[in-house]
C-alpha cells in the first residue's frame, strides 16, 4: 500500500482534516462554491457552538474562509473552502481513495514495518 | 492519529460522496430553476415580438420579462443556502452565452425592417433559451 513517493498512504492523511467532524465539514465545502452555516451545521448534524469551533479550527488553519452578510435584513455566515483548503482535503481523499483500494506496498528488504 | 482501515477509509469516502450528493440536491434545483426562467422568459419576449402591437405591446412584452426574470433572481438570492463547486464558472458561460444571443438578436431585430416576422424572430426565440436550458440541464441535480 504505497502512494505516489512509495510510503504508506496513512503518511499522506492530514491530522487536522482527519477528525470525523472536520472531515465532514470540508466534505461538505469541498462540493460547495460556498455553503450557508445553517446549511452545513444540518448536513453534519452538529450543533450551532460545534460548528462555530470546528470552523474556527479550520479557519486558523487556513483551509476555510468566513464572510458574514445579509440575505434582506437576516443575517448569514458563508463558509468556503480555501485554495489551500481544497488542495488539503483533495490529496487526504486521495490517501483514502489509496488506503481504501488496499493496494500493498512492496516489502523493503531488511526492514520491518 | 490512528491509521484508517481500508473499510473505514470506504466508509470517509462515502460519506464525502453523500455530502457532494447533498449539495447537488440543494444548489441544483434553485440555479436550474433560474436558468429555466430566463430562458423561458427570453424566448416569450423573442415570441412576443411578431404580434406586439406596436411600442406599446414592445413595452408590455418587455415588462413581463424584466418582472420574470426579477422574479426569478429573488428566489434564486432568497432560497440559497450553497452553490455547487463550479457553478460559478458554468453560470458565467450560460449567462454570456445567452446575453450575447440575446443582445445580438434584439439589436438586429429591433433595428431592421427585414427581421419583424416570425421568420426572425421564432429562430431566435430557440437560440436565445437554448444556454440557459443547457445551463439549467447542467444543474440539475444527479
């Protein structure tokens, strides 16, 4: 099971995407252009304070962009994924994708893993 | 950070493909439902022009559109709560697509004689709704 530099594909997941909340936050943005808060909050199915916290980890991250606006006189929070963000969250899909397909790595000689 | 298995890892991309599923349901119809419009509307306004009555059916006809077609915006702007990855970019090809025809067809339309009949106008009327219902096939949700 080796990516593209043969190390295991685990070496390429990123820690900070890997939580299950986060992960499926940045799923969620990484379809969307932008998505509305309450949007993704009832997608993953979290509460208004998760979210806020998963997405302030995300934001100082740099992966995820806030913009706060108005839709008449409600107010609304966007969030988006970062180009930083979307490139993240697109090579631990493909460390997934990589683990997922089971592919073993070729033994090294002498060593043990 | 505990390594995924290959069956949990499945599991993450599924997920990931759900939440995609997710946001096509939710933006798609909204998007689509706005290209719909206004390709439907420009082609009313195209159609109308043969049995306008002069300035004034002109004027009707083009109040009917800017209403459909303001109509349409409102609901476009109010009910969204995502737009899918791309849309952006494929709005933009409809939207210019369409206004090209749009603008190109009226001002030949509108400025000669020889381009008042159905003749002119009915052709028009397919090619000006023709991008944005390609647009709108493009958003619907799959």
């Amino acid at each position: 099971m080796s990516g593209p530099r043969g190390v295991h594909p685990r070496h390429e997941l990123d820690e900070l995407i890997h939580a299950p909340v986060r992960f499926s936050v940045m799923a969620t943005l990484a379809s969307a252009d932008e998505a509305e808060f309450g949007f993704v909050r009832d997608g993953v199915q979290v509460s208004d304070s998760m979210l806020s916290k998963t997405v302030s980890a995300l934001e100082k991250a740099g992966y995820v962009e806030v913009r706060k606006g108005y839709v008449g006189k409600r107010p609304r929070t966007w969030l988006r994924l970062s180009r930083r963000g979307r490139e993240a969250f697109g090579a631990h899909v493909a460390a997934l994708r990589a683990i997922a397909d089971g592919a073993v790595p070729p033994a090294q000689p002498g060593t043990s893993r | 950070m505990t390594a995924p298995t290959p069956q949990s890892a499945a599991a993450l991309l599924a997920e990931a493909a759900a939440a995609d599923a997710r946001v096509r349901r939710e933006a798609g119809p909204a998007a689509s439902g706005f290209l719909a419009t206004l390709g439907c509307a420009s082609a009313g306004f195209s159609l109308a022009q043969p049995v306008a009555d002069g300035d004034r059916g002109v004027l009707a006809a083009a109040m009917v559109f800017v209403f459909a077609v303001l109509g349409a915006v409102l609901a476009l702007l109010a009910g969204r709560r995502s737009t899918r990855h791309g849309f952006a970019r494929r709005f933009g090809l409809a939207m210019g697509a369409w206004a090209a025809v749009f603008a190109v067809g009226l001002a030949v339309g509108l400025a000669s004689d020889a381009a008042r009949g159905w003749a002119f106008w009915a052709p028009l009327a397919v090619l000006v709704a023709a991008p944005c219902l390609v647009g709108a096939w493009r958003e619907l949700p799959r």
